[in-house]
RNA sequence: GCCGAUGUGGCGGAAUUGGUAUACGCACACGACUCAAAAUCGUGCGGGAAACCAUGUGGGUUCGAGUCCCACCAUCGGCACCA
C-alpha cells in the first residue's frame, strides 16, 4: 500500500471537520492556548503564515492528548489600510472585500488541520464585536483616560494619515514607507503612560522571551532624575527641565528648548522674533528623518536668559530641534562639560564651557576642555556639592532644590501617551458626539455599536478629516445630554484597537450584554499566547495596557493577558521575509497537493528552531516526505503481524527511547528535533524490522506521539492498526526508563584528555572492571607506565592523565 | 553610539550539569534494481597519506571546553540627539 496523502488527506480532514478533535467537557482540566489572529488579505496565506498556527496546533493537540480540553480560537483582525486603499482604487466596499478575504483566507486555514474553535470565531470588523471596542473607549473616556489635544503628530503624506510612534519608526510610514513629516492636528489619545510603571513592573514575572521583555522595557524607558524649575530673567516664566545629572548643576550655562516648546515664542525678545520664527518655521517642515539624519546641529538664540538656581548666574536660552519636544518637559538645562550633544552644540555657537566633575586630581579644572566628559568623579567649580561624588552630589542637589522650591527628584519615561484617533473610513469609529453646550459626550452605551455608514467615496482628505465627515446624514446627531443638535466625532480607532482585546472575547464571543461574563472571564485565561516578533512592542503593550485598565473597573480580575508568550521565528525565501505583494512566496497550496498536509507541518517545524528566522528550502521537503512515505511503508508492511510480534528487549527500548525523546524535545520547545526523533524512531524500527517485526503496542506509541504533528497520517496508521476512530481519546505514553538500560555500554578512553580508543563493557561492570579494561586496551599508547591520575567518569569514559 | 542575539561540514542544523563534535535532513558520489530514466534501496561523505588538526580569532580556567571566563572580529535584530 503506497503513502497516498491526497487520500488521506481528504479522508480526515472531512472526519475531523464533522467530529471535531477538541471536545468540551466538564470533566476535563480546561486550558487555552492563542495564536495571534491575522489580517485577512485577500492574497491568501504563504507558508510562513503556517509557522505560528502549526506549533500552536501540536502544543494544542499534545495537551488534549494528555487529558485536557484545550480551547484554541481563530479569528479575523480586520480593519485596517489594505482594504481602504483598495476601496480608494476601486471603489469596493472595505466590508466586501474583507468578507471575501475571510473567505479565502480561512479555507486555506482549514487546510493546516488545526484543532480551532470555529464556534468561538471573531472578526474585528463586525460590529457585534466592535460595539465592545467602542464599549471600552468610553468606560476609558469616562475615567479620564481618553483625551483631545493639539499634536505635532508624525503625518504619511502619502497615506494621509497621522501616525503613531510606534508605527513611524526610524522616521518612516510603517505600511507604506514613505517618509513621514509632521503635521499638527486635534487627536483623541489614550493616557497609556498613566500605566507606565505597571507595564514596567508586570515584565518581572512574565514567562516571555528576554529579548521582548527587553524591548518592551526599553521603549516605556523609565529614567530617574530631576525636574527642576530655571526662572526666566525679568518676567514670572519659569522653564521646567528634567535632568538625570542633577549633580552637573553648577555647569549649566545655557538652557534649550525644542522649537515646539510652550514657551518658546512668549520669551523671544523683539529682536531675535524674525529669526526665531525662521527656525521654527523650518523645524516642523522638516522630516524626522532628516532631523534624526542631521550631524550637525542647528539652534537659535531667544534673546532672553534664565537664572540657574545654584549659580545665579544669567543663561541663555536657546531653541534647537536637537531637544525634542516630547521627552521629558521638551526643554533641557545644557552642561556643555559633561554632555557631548550640549559640548557640540556650546562650541558651535560659542557658549560657556565649564568643568564641574574632575575624573581624578590631576585634571586641571580650570582648563578648557577637549570634549565632553561624561562618568563619574569627583564633583569640582560647584559650591556647596563640591568634592562630592556624583550619587551623593545629585542627592544633595536634590535637597537643595527641595528647600527652594525650585524642584525635586522624579522618574520619566519614554512612553508617550497613544495618539489613538486616525483620519480614515475602514476603522471603528470613535463613540463620541460634540455639543455646543455640553461640550463632548460618550454615545450612550445601549446604543452601541455606532456603527460605520456605507459612503461614496473613501479617498482621505488633505486637511486630516475623515471620509466620514463628508457624510452629514451620520455626522448631524442630536447631543445624547441635551438632545440639541450635534455633531458625530468622525475620526476612527487605529488597527490596534480591536486586537488589544480579542483575546477577551474569544472566552465569550457570543455575548450580547457584556463584553464578557465573569464566569467566561474566569474560566478562560489564556494559558500560552503566541506569535511573530514584529508585534513584541506595539501590540504587546497595547494589550497589556487594555487589560490592566479593564482590571481597574471590574471586568478581569487578573491585570496581565498573556503570562506565557513564545515568539516564533520567520520563514524566509531568498533570505528575504515571505511575502505575497512581492511575489516572494511559496503557496501552501502548490506544497499540499505535491506532499501533503502533514508533510508541510512537519517540514514547517522542521526547517530549524521554532524562534529563529529559517529559509525555506524546496529540497528541504523532500527530505521530510521520503520520512512520511518510509514511515508510511514501515506500517503497512508490519500492521498486520503486530499483534503476534513479540515485543523485544530492542523494541520495548526503541518505543521508550521515542517516548523519552520527543517528550523531552517537546517540552524544551525544540520542535526541530522532535521531527529528528520521529526519523531516529523509524530508521531504529526499519532496523528491526528487517529481521523481525515490530509489535503493536510499539507501533500504537508511534502513532500516538505522531498525533500532534501529522494528524491526518497518524489517524490513518490508527485504522491500519485495527483501531476505531479514538485516536484522541489515548493518553500520552510515559517513558519506562528502565527500558533505555542496555546490556551493554560503551566507555571512552582518553589520555591526557584526548580521545583515544572506545570499549564495551557490561552495563553492570564496576569502576574497577572498567579502568582495568581500559588500561589493557590503551595501555600501549601509554607515554609512561602509570598514568599519574586517572578520571572515571560513571558509565561514560575514563581519561588518563600523564 | 547603546542594548540584545548569533558565529559548528558544501547547506539547514544536533550536541543533559563541561565528558566520543558534526545527530537528523539536504546536496553530492558510488553501487543495486532497470533496456534506460525517475522512484526506491544500499554504501560513503569535516580536513589530512599519516601522525594529527578542526566548532569566528587570540588568550585563560580544567584531567577534559562548541559549552565557563577575558579580549577582539564578523553578521543579524531592536533602539537611536531620550538630556
């Protein structure tokens, strides 16, 4: 009988979609385990989309075949860009073409033979699921959470559409790369930095890669220093700087702001205005990227000075685009001497320099310095913190501000609050309408979802408004407080809002009345999430921050959605990431109906460690089949006799020694190998089997292991085996170590750490028996008649050292 | 610049707590089967004639190092004027 997947494949995969694998019941220890959803384009998938969702179905299955039922969902993430850019071009409904790439997508999907929950599916775009999304901004809304206000925001010219840090990284549109520049517009924003140090602090205890903690720690970048308050001469202005070189106080001897600053235009003196408004003018015109680019740096003086409080000595204050305007207070006090951007910046415009740490005595602290020194030493030129070191001197700065009342010690951060509303059609739309009399108010919650109308036109416009705003028959509504006529907010919820929650849903997708029950909520925390690393920072975060905030008004009693996270590599083709819009992709499709399912998945998981990138390799595959077809072959050639095969001592250690080895592998993640263990298993089993057979418990072991990998093969091999349709029924084996005891064993000899000869002794021999055998089989390599120590290492080698 | 990761055959990659480096697979070569080819099966496959030498480079610790320590080099990823 030749391995025929075509048959196989069509046999299971139509039993399986009538008798699901994964059955509820009460009875059993419940877990649930996530892959990341989606975006359904209508491409349709490549085989690096099949990475994720293959090793989270053989985690899955494993479990279910160690007694548990294991929730695993699917869904749709499906607002977003592509749709509306096509809508654009042709005028096609966004929520048509992504009903259509639903359905393109998940027929491919089913083809990967995963367990899912198809009951419990989502998609992001339905309004049944978005009412909860916009549920969710309101009760954020209502605590204060959600505010409007002017931004300099990063703006895609050509998306037209302002973007999120997050997305404009490296100065660039993350969808479309375009370089951004900045536009400044009224936003809705999310005060995500309220949570700053619980996002920091949750990290601690999570079972996530280090790598992503990492990145996740960095970008909310908590930092400790000062705020301290620098008075500007003659007026009652006072410039607020955050520092985290307290200590180099006494060195300050000019001050910058960033050109956006507050009060960068109230303090320019009549005679620096013309200049002044020049650099501001070309500070906002110019791109991100070519002001991150810029080497040298640029500033304008305001003509106005300020009192630094410790010397009381005028400082000028300047404006740079070098100071950004989003860190910290936006405005900085320069220490020319121990600051290498403020040295460039001092000797370019020629301002003070002064030298306030001395890194040992025999600096000359009156000499004028070469750069800027940054460490620590010995505190010099600095009044009451002199001689101090640095730690103590920023203490004692501290204090002195205190006393003043010209500042304090405080933490900052990175994280920037989330610029949360988008100027676009194919979003959910923001639930709030403007009154002339009661100012902005939620759309009450029975009357969500708001949901989006059908328009003309999706072209976005110039001036940053929606398409929605062209619509008046959905904008004019009457005010939900006074019922006066008012006006719908038209802007959208960004990409990320419906994935910051799905996870939720999916314990109760079904539920009209609450986002979730709490007995769905309680029952269904999600075991073990997984997914790609481009979404260890944004989506992470932003999940992380929904759930805490959920946490603080009663919905979860748990404040972390994912305490488990793996984050699996991708699949590269010519060393580049797959993808369909370049035309560097191989379609699952073409690989199904050559090999197989099941030869993909395990080819999937064996093309290298699951949380390395990999590159696919067409011959690769082969390599995979041949294994399916011998193991196949193996089978059918002993099925049969394998109730009267005696089980031998060689037998009973090749299925233990599977047993040990793909349980072992599984549970270190290293799934890689398990394909390897499955291929060792078989060339052991053929082994044997030329010169008897093998025996049924042993080939029942196989299949059973094989089960989570290849599915539908193993499903067959169970029939084969005389089994009825209760595969997933069994029970994970449990490995006989005896059993892996040989009779006999082999012990290395090496001389002075070198390996020389190899022999067998019994695997009962002593210590003695064995260093006296060694020593008659290298003893005539010997470079002296005896060895001047001799290591035994038990059962594995004896070394003599000379 | 800062942070992190990774360097092992022609290739993808294996190597419990330091204990036979190169498992498993690909590619390749030869052989069997065949009129022939494909498929399949079998054998070989780091270098070297050998002694020996080989896990990015140079040191160190150890009876023994791919594994631990120090210093470099290279590649990849993240962040990047964060005060």
């Amino acid at each position: 009988m030749n391995f025929n997947h075509h048959l196989i494949d069509k046999k299971w995969q139509k039993y399986y979609e009538d008798n699901p694998v994964n059955q509820y019941s009460d009875e059993k220890p419940s877990l649930y385990y996530l892959v990341m959803f989606p975006y359904p384009s209508g491409k349709g998938l490549h085989v690096g989309h099949w990475r994720p969702y293959v090793i989270c179905d053989v985690l899955t299955r494993r479990k279910i075949l160690e007694g548990n039922y294991v929730m695993q969902p699917f869904g749709w993430d499906s607002f977003g860009l592509p749709a509306e850019n096509y809508a654009v071009q042709t005028g096609v409904h966004p929520a048509d073409t992504t009903r259509d790439s639903i359905k393109i997508f998940k027929t491919q999907v089913k083809d990967i033979g995963a367990a899912y929950d198809w009951d419990r599916e989502i998609s992001t775009a339905d309004p049944e699921f978005y009412k909860w999304t916009q549920w969710i901004f309101i009760q954020m809304f209502k605590k204060g959470l959600a505010y409007e206000k002017d931004m300099h925001l990063n703006w895609c010219p050509a998306c037209k559409v302002v973007l999120a840090n997050e997305e404009a990284i490296g100065g660039e549109c993350e969808r479309c790369g375009t370089v951004t520049t900045k536009k400044q517009l009224r936003q809705w924003m999310l005060r995500i930095t309220d949570y700053a140090e619980e996002l920091l602090q949750g990290l601690e205890e999570m079972d996530w890669p280090v790598k992503v903690k990492k990145m996740q720690q960095e970008w909310i970048g908590k930092s400790f220093g000062a705020e301290i308050g620098f008075k500007v001469k003659d007026t009652d202005k006072v410039v607020t700087v955050f520092t985290t070189r307290a200590d180099t106080l006494f060195g300050a001897t000019f001050m910058v702001l960033s050109p956006e600053h507050d009060l960068a235009k109230a303090i320019t003196t009549p005679g620096q205005r013309e200049a002044v408004d020049k650099y501001c003018e070309e500070a906002s015109s110019k791109s991100s990227i070519d002001r991150m680019a810029a080497k040298d740096k640029t500033g304008v003086f305001t003509g106005a000075y300020a009192v630094n409080p410790a010397t009381g000595k005028d400082i000028p204050i300047w404006l740079a685009d070098y100071v950004l305007a989003d860190y910290g207070t936006g405005a900085i006090m320069a220490v020319p001497g121990h600051d290498a951007r403020d040295f460039d910046f001092a000797k370019k415009y020629c301002l003070d320099i002064r030298r306030v740490i001395a890194e040992n005595d025999n600096v000359d602290v009156n000499a004028a310095m070469q750069e800027a020194y940054i460490g620590d030493g010995r505190i010099v030129n600095s009044g009451f913190i002199n001689n101090m070191n640095v730690k103590a001197a920023q203490d004692a700065v501290a204090e002195f501000l205190e006393e003043n009342g010209v500042g304090r010690k405080t933490v900052n951060y990175k994280l920037r609050d989330w610029v949360f509303s988008r100027q676009r059609y194919w979003g959910e739309p923001i639930p709030l309408v403007h009154c002339d009399t009661c100012g902005v108010v939620p759309v009450p919650e029975e009357q969500l979802p708001v949901e989006l109308p059908y328009v003309e036109s999706y072209q976005p416009t110039d001036t940053g408004e929606s398409p929605l705003a062209r619509i008046e028959s959905w904008v004019n509504t009457p005010c939900p407080a006074c019922g006066a006529p008012g006006k719908r907010e038209t802007n959208t919820m960004p990409n990320w809002a419906g994935s910051s929650w799905y996870y939720l849903r999916y314990a109760d997708p079904k539920n009209h009345n609450e986002i979730v029950s709490s007995e769905a909520m309680r029952k269904w925390k999600c075991d073990f999430y997984l997914g790609g690393v481009e979404h260890a920072v944004i989506h992470l975060l932003y999940v992380r921050f929904y759930t805490k905030f959920l946490y603080d008004i009663g919905v979860l009693d748990y404040q972390e959605p994912f305490p488990r996270f793996f984050c699996n590599g991708m699949v590269n083709l010519n060393g580049k990431k797959m993808s369909k819009s370049k035309g560097n992709y191989v379609s699952p499709d073409d690989i199904i109906e050559k090999y197989g399912r099941d030869t993909l998945r395990l080819y999937i998981l064996f093309i290298g460690p699951p949380e390395a990138d990999s590159e696919w390799d067409d011959n690769g595959i082969d390599g995979v089949y041949r294994f399916m077809t011998r193991a196949w072959r193996l089978f059918s050639e002993t099925a049969k006799n394998a109730k009267n095969t005696k089980e031998t001592k060689e037998l009973l250690y090749a299925r233990n020694r599977l047993i040990k080895d793909v349980t072992d592998r599984l549970d270190s993640f290293s799934l890689n190998t398990v394909v390897s263990a499955f291929m060792e298993g078989i060339n052991r089993l053929a082994d044997i089997a030329k010169t008897g057979g093998v025996d049924q418990k042993t080939l029942e072991t196989f299949v059973i292991l094989f089960a989570p990998f290849a599915p539908n093969t193993a499903s067959e091999m169970w029939e084969l085996l005389g089994k009825n349709m209760d595969l997933y029924s069994q029970r994970w084996p449990e490995c006989d170590e005896k059993a892996l005891v040989l009779d006999e064993k082999t012990i290395v000899i090496q001389i002075n750490g070198k390996v020389r000869e190899n022999i067998i002794v019994t695997s009962t021999a002593s210590k003695e028996e064995i260093v006296e055998a060694a020593t008659a089989a290298a003893k005539g390599r010997f470079p002296a008649d005896v060895p001047a120590k001799t290591i035994y290492v038990p059962g594995k080698l004896v070394n003599f050292v000379f």
